[in-house]
C-alpha cells in the first residue's frame, strides 16, 4: 500500500510595514499585507482593487520603500516599488509613512494627477466620498506649476442611469474591468492613446447590461455619476442603511442613503478599504434592479445603521456605536446633585430683577448687595 503524500501549507511569511511586523500568506501583495495592519500604513490606491482581475499598477499612489528585499537577500530595493503589484517575501522590511522617499514621490504623485482634474469639489457629487479628494487633501500642494490649458471633454450619456465626466477621470480602468469582468458584451474602453485617451462607448452606443451600475460604485472620483441621484443631496447630509431584498439576480445586499424616509440612492456594501463587500467569497455586485428600480423604504428589510468611519464626512451627526460619557461626578460627591453645591445665582443676585433695571451694564460698579437692596 504506497504512503499518501500529504502536502504541507507553505509557512507564513514575516513581513514589517513601518516597524510592524505581520505574518502572511505567500503570495500576499505588500498593499494586502498593510490593509490587515490598517490606519495610516495602508498606502492609498487609486486603480487598484482586489475584486478585479488585472486591476492595479497604473496611478503609482501605492509607492512603499523596501528597505530589505527578504531574510535570504536582505539588500534595499534601489527605487520605490508599487505595493499592490509586489509580493512579499519573508523578512521584508518595508517603509510608507515612514519614509521620506515615498511621502515626496506620493505628492509628485498626486500633483501630475491633478495637472487635468478639475477643481469642481462644490458641484460633485463624489465629494465626501471621493478618494482623490482625500489624497489631496493628505498629499497635495497648495498651487500647481501646470501653466497649460487643462483638456476638457464633453459630459456623455453612457446608458440612462450613467453619465461619463471625461474631464474627472483618472484613467484608472476600473470600470473597463468592471464591465469586462461582469457581462459578456462589453461596449466600452479606453480609445486614443497619451494625452488624448479617454474613456467612452463605440460610437456612443449605451451600456444597458443588468451591472452597469457597479461601474459608478469602483470609480475613485466623479468621473462616473449616478442620474438619479444627481445634485439631489449632499452625501453627509444622508443617512447610510444596511437593507436587503429578494433578488434573483445578485445578492440583494445593499445600502440605502436616506434623507428622513427618502431613499435618495441605493449602492453596494462597503468594506473598510471602500470596496465592495463579499459574501460566501464572491463580491457583492448588485443589480441596476435594486441600484435604480427599488427605490422605496418598503422595497428593502432594514437591518441598521451603516458602519462608518467616525473620522469620515459620512459619519457627522449620527455616529454609530457611540457611547455617551458616563457620568461621575454624582458619584464622586456621594450622589449629591452638582448643582446643589454650584448653583450661586441666589446668592449672588446676578440674576434679580433689580440689576436687570438698572442702566448699563450689570458690572461691579452698579452692582447692589441683597443686604442693601429695599
């Protein structure tokens, strides 16, 4: 009887991102590795997601310094590599945040993304949720050395529930990937080359398969815009909601942004790095049948308040899990009400009426003791 062979795991490879060290598995990308660490030493991504076959490698925001290739060879890797197209090794040491390099090279960055992006924050509707508004924010200058015209594109109706910014875009692909990815009969792409390239349909023909939507949920900036929900609102002026539905056609998983009973718009779940969630280990795509058609609070179950950041715009005026500060100082006092031992108003006669009357301002100078007061 021959011995079966059992395969063993390859082991855990230790990887350090700006001096914290985390065990993978092989073949984890240094972007992947980070995100398990979260906070700041996630490098930003602009074109990457991990939903999304090929994606990545393109907007070189993810720049890291490896400062040790691995145990086995550890010399630095002479130039700045992309975190999401880079696989760690064991013993890598790499740097994000804590590297002058990469901090300089991520402003030139984001400064040659900006050199056509227009500066049309107050009319987007991305803003508050936009992802170069972020790392402009994080990374940006203050001016801009470009002294060119900047190139603009007319707005374009790729269907009826998608208009195309060209002028937005940032050619990152992900919505090429997206409707390549998920439907046979894929309509649109990237046309002319250089400066000249651009995003839009084959003579303009409309993108009407059942996932187009998703298209609008992987964009990083406005360059892709819901119609219906265009200028209706401000998207810290919603409230995100976990709901689902019956749906024959995706997973029904959604997230509602209301205005009191108002559903305004419907998109897919979020994950903490802002790609959709999975479910069972598929992607939660959604259908244009629940993004668009079921836009009724009695359409969905509602299960909660969206989970959201606490330092995003998104969140103001209804943190969720927020606990309000416990009271001690009762407790303290041996349950004595504080204002017992604080209130000095009838003491001091600040408040009485004959101070009130009297002209000019209640100072020290016109002030009357109770003691002298007839």
């Amino acid at each position: 009887m021959a011995e079966e062979i059992k395969k063993e795991a390859p082991a855990n490879f230790k990887v350090t991102i700006d001096n914290i060290t985390i065990e993978v598995a092989p073949g984890t990308t240094i972007l992947n590795a980070a995100r398990q660490i979260g906070g700041d030493v996630t490098p930003p991504a602009m074109c990457y997601y991990s939903k999304l076959q090929g994606s990545g490698g393109k907007c070189r925001t993810c720049l890291v310094e490896v400062a040790a290739g691995s145990t086995a060879d550890p010399r630095p890797m002479p130039k700045l590599v992309a975190s999401c197209r880079t696989n760690v090794m064991d013993g890598m040491i790499v740097k994000n945040i804590t590297s002058d390099r990469v901090q300089d090279a991520r402003a030139g960055v984001v400064e040659f993304l900006l050199l056509n992006h227009p500066l049309d924050c107050p009319i987007c509707d991305q803003a508050g949720e936009c992802h170069l508004q972020d790392l402009g924010y994080e990374h940006g200058k203050e001016g801009t050395r470009y002294e060119f015209k900047r190139r603009t594109f007319e707005k374009e109706d790729i269907g009826p529930y998608i208009q195309l910014h060209m002028t937005r875009c940032i050619l990152c692909y992900r919505c090429t990937y997206v409707a390549d990815q998920l439907t046979n009969n894929r309509v649109h792409g990237i046309l002319d080359r250089g400066d000249h390239a651009e995003i839009s349909t084959y003579i303009s023909k409309a993108i009407d398969n059942d996932f187009s939507g998703n298209m609008i949920d992987v964009c990083p900036v406005g360059a892709l815009t819901d119609k219906t929900f265009r200028f209706k609102n401000r998207v810290w002026f919603t409230k995100p909601m976990d709901a689902h539905r019956d749906c024959d056609k995706c997973c029904g998983k959604v997230t509602l942004w209301q205005r009191g009973d108002d559903v305004l718009r419907v998109t897919a779940r979020k994950d903490e790095g802002g790609e959709v969630q999975s479910y069972e280990g598929k992607p939660g795509w959604i259908c244009n049948t629940c993004r668009f058609d079921t836009k009724n609070t009695s359409d969905w179950v509602i299960e909660g308040p969206t989970k959201i950041n606490r330092h995003s715009v998104i969140s103001q005026g209804h943190y969720v899990g927020l606990v309000k500060p416990k009271e001690t100082i009762a407790e303290v006092m041996g349950g004595r009400d504080p204002k017992l031992l604080m209130d000095i108003h009838s003491v001091s006669g600040v408040n009485s009426v004959e101070i009130a009357a009297l002209p000019g301002p209640a100072t020290s100078k016109n002030f009357i003791p109770e003691s002298k007061q007839e």
